[in-house]
C-alpha cells in the first residue's frame, strides 16, 4: 500500500470526498449526494489525466490548507477559487483555477476563499486513495455515509492519494464562466396547488438565496407564494432540483444531498442543465426562474453537455 | 396499473397509481419497482439511476446524457401488469422492542383513553407491511395499525429523537435509524441497527414491501443487544 499523504493543517468550511454520486440507493433512503457542480468536477479529474468517475476534494467559501507529507502530486482546482501554492523554500506562486501544477514533499496548498462561487475542486493525478461505499466515494455527512466515517475533512486529519506524480507536462483548459441569474425550470406536479396569482409571481419575481443554503437545499425569499389545494401532499420520492413550497409560502431548491421523499407540493423543478450555474450562486444574490417545456430543456442538456465536452477535448499542454 | 405517468423535471418520470394509500396500491408501486430495478441490474434501460416507491408513487431518475422520458415511458406503458410477482422478494423481519424506552405511551393512554398494555398489545398484534423506506437511510414507513391507535403527529416536533425509535401518527409506524428531529409518538425503541455504513452488499435492513412483526423485550435484553 502506497503511503503518500497530505496532512490537513485547516479543513475549509465544508471540504468533503465527493464524486458522480451513488445511485441505485435513493428506494433505501440513501440520497445520491456527488459534487454539487458537476462540469468543474469533471474538468477537475480531465487537466490531471485521470477518468472522469475519479473521487475529488469538494470545499465550500474557504478550502482547506494541506501539506505535502509524503510523496509528491500533480493537482488541479476549479470553479473561481483563489489559492496559493507555499513550496517548501517559501517560495510563494498565485494559483490559477482550470490548470494543474506538480507538488513536491514539503509543499503546501493553500486554498483560500471561492471567488463570487460556493464550491470548488481540487483532483490529484491518479486519484485519492478512500474506500467506495456501494461503488461511490461520495460523502453524505448527514447519514455518516462515505470515507473519513462520513464527516467533513478535519484538523490534522490525512489525506492519501494513490500514486506519486506521473505525468511530465502540465495542462490547462479555457473554461468560459456564465453569469446569468435566470434559472430555467420546469412546472412541478403540484404547480396547480398555488393560486394564478402565485403562479405568476413565481416566474415574475425575484427571489434572494439566503444564507440557509447548504449541500441539501437552497431557501429563497421572495413575496410568499399562495397554496389553494393543500400545503401537504402524501410522501413521494424526490427529484434533485425539486422547487418544494411549505407552508410560510416561501420556495426551497432540494439540491444534491436532498431528502429521498418528502410531503411539500413542488411548484417547479430547476433543468439539469441550468443545475451547476444555481448552486454556485452565492446567498445575497438575486435570481429569476423561467418556465420553459419539456423538449427545450432536453435540448438546453444537450448544448450543455456538448459544451462540457468541447472543454474537455480542448485540453493543451502548459509550455 | 398506475393511473398516470408524467414528468418531474427533465431527469424524473412520475408513475402515478391513484390517490388512495393501502396496500393493495403499494403491492403494485412495489412491483413495478422490483421490476424496473431488476431490468436496470440487468444492464437494461441503461442511464436510470434510480427507482423511488412511496405510498402511491414510483418515481424513476435518470441521466439525461444516456437516455430519455420518451425511452422510460415506452418501456413502462409495455409493462404487463399480470406477469409481475411480489413474494419473492418479500422478507419476513421479527424486530425487538423495549417498551420500557417509550416516551409518550403515557399520554396516548390519556388522549386514546386506552390502557397502556392494550396499546402495547395492539402494537404487538400488528403484521406490519413497509410501505417505503427513505427521508433518510433505512428509514421504514410502515401499515397498518388498528384505527384505534389513531393519532396526529405531535404539534411540537421534537428536536433530538434518539436512533432506534419506534414511533407512529396514523395508521403508520416508523423507526428512526439515527438520532434526529421528529414529529412521530415515541412508544420504545430498539436495539436493531437499520442501516450499516460499513456493509456494502447489503447495508439497509428493511427493503419496501417486507412484512415486519415487533417482539417485546426487557431493558436488560436491550442493553444486551445494544452492546453487541
């Protein structure tokens, strides 16, 4: 067993071993859970050669601070993440997001702070070295499921990835940020539960993210929306991006880590293409949700995917 | 035969089979899950991700990259109803629980205007059939007690429920597998570890449609239990 590790010497607010997510557990209570934003964790594992369903580091607002220990890596961040590399000379280099950068014993990594954006990546070549649970790395710290017992990245913890450095060159990729607060989404099935009046405002108003907003679901505020059927419905099975409305008529985004059932009507359900832009809006910010129908959205995922995919191939090697 | 099917967002299809919640609906909700899961095992309808019963729903997920509602659909309106079978997959669960760890069996004496012991023994009687498993994981919601035992949930949720919880509101029962937040009347608990984070072939207990009977134990049993 390989023995390479960084050492944890600050955690990051919310810093986690995510990846696709772990699917075909949702009839057993077990939530999907997977990095909240899935086209930077896939550009992440891309610029350090690795396949696209490898585990990865996801920190929220401020990452972590690891050491190198032992060993030595090649790792990339994403998202809009300020970071600083610390060589072991203190030697100090400005990270960019979207590139990777080697890493020698001694070093240290510095992440920190998420610019404009909740959540970031960071992917080591080769992967980190943590247990699947049921085929999936992924962490739902609520139900202790996944590596490190369940839990958020802590104080002096150590952190093992699989392999030292391979790989001579170092990549990057032009990654074009969005900037839109337009959501798009689709009617939810309980949409006639609210009067035309809140059915109206629901598309016309602006809605504030608050602060209550984590990896399970995003509380907005806006002008209360008006229930004339019933403010709850008999339990079923919940979709990622579900807009639940309770009783205080304001809406909640269910997002990655979400309940498997619940009994709020949903007015709405946010397309998963438009899915990464929302969760990396930050509380404070002001969004706007458009109704569209069933055949844009599955177009939206194709120019979405085929996006994705076009970032990926267009990958160059750092003179 | 589910009534309807719709669409929830553009990675969900709703399989809707009426308003009604008993268990000869959740029979078939539970049937059609066994199938659709059984035909993703098998590699088939490849791109869905997951398959969620509740009381009077099965809503499928699926990865828009690999397939679409208009495939799901399809393949769920071929669906032959008649040649789905359920007892195979059905489990049998004798579940202990320690009366003596209730906490509000006192006051549903008062407001039911029963004596404790008769709850305790209607509880006891009852061949509960699970309805769905979820909220969080292995977490049962199961039928159907005596409509004597009928109860609101609690109009101030508790904050802090300990793991092993036996509760019921309704005609239903549940049990909390971790410590957590609950609205539901606590009458004992058990020493029964629901869902194991460490097993992974097998590490949720109770599946939907498994029938499960309680078995009264002493604290002293419990505590044996718990321990190991």
């Amino acid at each position: 067993m390989n023995n390479n590790f960084f050492e944890v010497l600050r955690p990051g607010i919310n810093t986690t071993y995510q990846d696709k997510g772990r699917f075909h557990m949702q009839h057993l209570g077990v939530a999907p859970s997977g990095c909240m934003d899935q086209k930077s964790y896939l550009i992440a594992n891309k610029i350090v050669s690795n396949q696209n369903q490898e585990g990865v580091l996801e920190f929220a607002y401020q990452g972590p601070l690891l050491k190198l220990t032992k060993g030595k890596t090649k790792f990339s961040i994403t998202g809009n993440v300020i970071f600083k590399i610390i060589k072991s000379n203190n030697e100090t280099i400005n990270g960019e997001c979207n590139r990777s950068y080697d890493l020698d014993e001694k070093d240290q990594l510095d992440i920190l702070a998420t610019k404009d954006s909740v959540y970031g990546y960071l992917a080591v070549e080769g992967g980190f070295a943590v247990t699947p649970f049921c085929n999936s790395i992924s962490t739902l710290s609520r139900a202790n499921i996944g590596p490190n017992n369940g839990k958020k990245i802590n104080l002096k913890d150590k952190v093992f990835f699989k392999k030292d450095r391979q790989q001579k060159n170092n990549f990057s990729i032009d990654v074009l940020s969005e900037k839109n607060n337009v959501i798009r989404v689709l009617k939810g099935p309980q949409f006639n539960y609210f009067s035309k009046t809140a059915q109206k405002e629901f598309f016309s108003q602006e809605y504030k993210i608050t602060n209550l907003t984590d990896r399970m679901g995003m509380r907005l505020e806006g002008k209360g929306l008006e229930n004339i059927v019933s403010t709850n419905i008999r339990s079923e099975g919940i979709t990622k991006g579900a807009i639940q409305v309770p009783e205080d008529g304001q809406p909640i985004v269910l997002l990655t880590d979400h309940p498997t059932i619940g009994g709020y009507p949903k007015i709405a359900n946010v397309i998963s293409s438009d899915y990464d832009l929302l969760v990396q809006k930050i509380p404070g910010t002001n969004i706007e949700f458009k109704c569209i129908e069933l055949k844009e959205a599955e177009e939206a995922f194709k120019i979405y995917y085929d996006k994705i995919s076009k970032d990926l191939n267009n990958i160059s090697i750092l003179k | 035969m589910f009534k309807k099917l719709s669409n929830i967002g553009d990675c969900g299809i709703v399989c809707d089979f009426g308003d009604e919640v008993n268990q000869k609906i959740n029979s078939n909700v539970i049937k059609l899950f066994h199938h659709v899961r059984k035909q993703v095992l098998k590699g088939n309808l490849k791109g869905i991700l997951n398959y969620t019963p509740s009381y009077n729903k099965l809503i499928i997920n699926f990865d828009l990259q690999k397939i679409n509602s208009s495939t799901i659909i399809d393949f769920l309106e071929s669906v032959d109803f008649s040649q789905l079978s359920f007892s195979q997959n059905k489990k049998k669960w004798e579940i202990p629980i320690c009366y003596d760890f209730a906490m509000d069996l006192k006051n549903i004496s008062k407001t039911l205007k029963i004596d404790e012991n008769e709850i305790i023994n209607i509880h006891l009687k009852t061949i509960f059939f699970i309805y769905m498993v979820g909220f969080i994981p292995g977490h049962p919601f199961m039928g159907d007690l005596d409509s004597k035992l009928f109860l609101n949930r609690l109009k101030t949720p508790r904050v802090k429920i300990p793991a092993g919880s036996v509760g019921i509101v309704e005609k239903f029962c549940n049990i909390y597998p971790y410590e957590s937040p609950g609205g539901w009347h606590i009458i004992g608990r058990t020493p029964t570890k629901l869902f194991n984070t460490k097993d992974n072939s097998n590490p949720c207990l109770l599946s939907p449609g498994d029938i499960v009977k309680f078995k009264s134990i002493s604290k002293k049993e419990f505590e044996n239990l718990n321990n190991e």
